[in-house]
C-alpha cells in the first residue's frame, strides 16, 4: 500500500518543481523587460563617471570661475567632452536675463568659450528658415516650364537694364519668375513672368512700392 503512494507522490512533486520553474522563469523574463533602458542609463553614468575622473576642477570651482566671466544665477552645470577636452559646461542666467553656456576646462580652469544659448536659438531658426526657403523654390520649380535664363531675356525685352535678382513665386496661385531689373534710367523695376506660358503678369516699381510703404 505505502508503495502505491509513493508511485502517486513523486510525480505530483516533479510537477510542482517544473511548474516552480516555469514560474521561475517567467519571474526572470518579466524582470528583464526593461533592461536596455536599464543599461542605457547606466552608459550615462558611467560616461559622467569617466569623465569626472579626468577633471582636476571641482564643480563648484566651476561655478565660481562661470560667475566671474558672467555675473548671474548658475542654471545648469554638466561635464562635457569639447572636442577631446573634458569642460564644465556651465548654463548662467546673466542679469540682462540672457542664458549663457559657459565652457571651462576641467583640468586647467581656463575658459574654452562662452556662447549665448539665445544666439544658438535664433541661428536654428535661421538655419530652419533658409531650409523652408530652399524647399519652397524646389517644389515651385518643379511647376515651371521657364527656366530662369529664359525668364530674365523676356524681362529685359520688356525693360532694358541690368537683371539684379530672380526668384520663382506664387503670384495668387500661379508660379512666376519675380525679375528684378535695374532699369537703364536707375530705376528698379520687378517684371513677373508666368513660369509656365512666359507671359508678362506685371511689372512693379520697387521705388514705387517703397514710396507706398512709406506713407503706411
């Protein structure tokens, strides 16, 4: 009888153990989950530890040698690698309330540059504005059937002189070429040419358009 039993009780306790370990391994799987984000943080950290043991300069030291070159409120401080130098890289508020990035050596103490955070913004919103403009003239370009050799000959036939600028653009849904011409009297005249059929749309004074504006 006893050795009934045990034929019955061993298999149900190899079950519960493979059972134990499946659990065991979905246990792991689940814990595992979010390892890259894990491991990217920890790239960070070591990164900032790797460079913290280049720096002889402490980060208060840095903060004090931004404040000298820069009176105003520390914002943000950073270890950074400028070109193979290990910086501090130190965010003030000057008292003017522009944001400046103060770059310091973190070996040497010696300023590396300072550069406004202000002067970054408006140059990427340059650098974006002339990428618009660029993307703009292409997809104008594409709709025209003119090229712009043609469209300053038509524009000179109609006012002699000297073709100072040509740009393609939507006149009221039409593309044109804008040809602005010296005229032979000093003049500046802006001739539009339809960029599809060459025809004369209109043809503009400059002077006349400034006096306008002048009296607004």
């Amino acid at each position: 009888m006893n050795k009934k039993i045990k034929k019955y009780v061993i298999p149900a306790i190899a079950a519960t153990i493979i059972g134990g370990g499946a659990t065991s391994s979905a246990f792991v799987f689940a814990s595992t989950k979010d390892k890259p984000v894990e491991q990217q943080e920890m790239s960070d950290k070591q990164e900032s530890a790797a460079l913290a043991k280049k720096a002889k300069l402490t980060e208060a030291e840095s903060k004090k040698i931004a404040l000298e070159k820069v009176p105003g409120t520390v914002k943000d401080v950073e270890l950074e690698d400028e070109d193979g130098t290990v910086v501090y890289g130190v965010e003030v508020q000057a008292k003017d309330g522009s944001k400046q990035d103060v770059k310091i050596d973190a070996q040497t103490g010696k300023i590396v540059k300072v550069e406004s955070d202000d002067e970054e913004e408006n140059g990427n919103e340059e650098n974006d504005g002339e990428e618009n403009d660029k993307q703009e003239q292409a997809a104008l370009a594409k709709k025209a059937k003119l090229t712009e050799a043609e469209s300053k000959k038509i524009a000179l036939e109609k006012v002699p002189g000297t073709v100072k600028d040509v740009e393609l653009e939507d006149e009221d849904g039409t593309v044109v070429y804008g040809v602005e011409v010296q005229a032979k009297d000093g003049s500046k005249q802006d001739v539009k040419i339809d960029a599809q059929t060459g025809k004369i749309v209109k043809v503009e004074s400059d002077d006349e358009d400034k006096n306008e504006n002048d009296k607004e």
